[in-house]
C-alpha cells in the first residue's frame, strides 16, 4: 500500500448524493406544507414559495434528462402525478 488516504470515492459520493437527496425532499415539502398552510389556514396567496418547488423539481428534471437518465417509469409517474394534481386543483376550486 501507498499510505495515501483516500478522501473521496465512490461510497462517499453515494452518502453524499443521499444527503442531497433527503435535504432536497426536506426543503421542498416543508414549502408545499408552509403553502398549504397559508393557503387554508391564513387565507394569505403564496405563489413565490410554490415557484420556489416547481423550479426545484423542473431543475432536477431537466438536469436528469440531459444526462438522459429518465425513462418510461419516470413519465408514467409524471403523468400521473399532473392528472392527480389537476383533479385535486379541480376539486378545491369547486368546493370554494
């Protein structure tokens, strides 16, 4: 062996991508709940936080499909997730 230490590998890089992860998942549905709050409960109009979330996700999606890592899986769920989203938007305007 060399006696050289080795700081960063790959289980590094991998703990390190988790932690992202987990922190980005934090931030994003902490917004989505502060917007629910205010929406509901304080009655207040928070489109800059709920900008705040959409750009998050557009910025991962767009990144993860330049480096082309998106597949059938990932639209489905997408797709799904619009129509679900829509139907609830639906619903909520409608019972206002």
């Amino acid at each position: 062996m060399s006696g050289k230490v080795v700081e960063h590998d790959e289980r590094t890089v991998a703990v390190e991508n988790a932690g992202y992860r987990w922190a980005y998942l934090l931030m994003s549905f902490g917004l989505l709940v502060d917007v629910a709050v205010r929406g509901f409960v304080a009655k207040q109009s928070s489109w800059d936080l709920m900008a705040l979330v959409l750009a998050g996700g557009l910025v991962t999606t767009l990144y993860q499909g330049q480096k082309r890592i998106l597949g059938r899986r990932f639209a489905l769920g997408a797709i799904l997730t619009m129509l679900a989203a829509a139907l609830v938007a639906f619903l909520i305007t409608a019972i206002r």
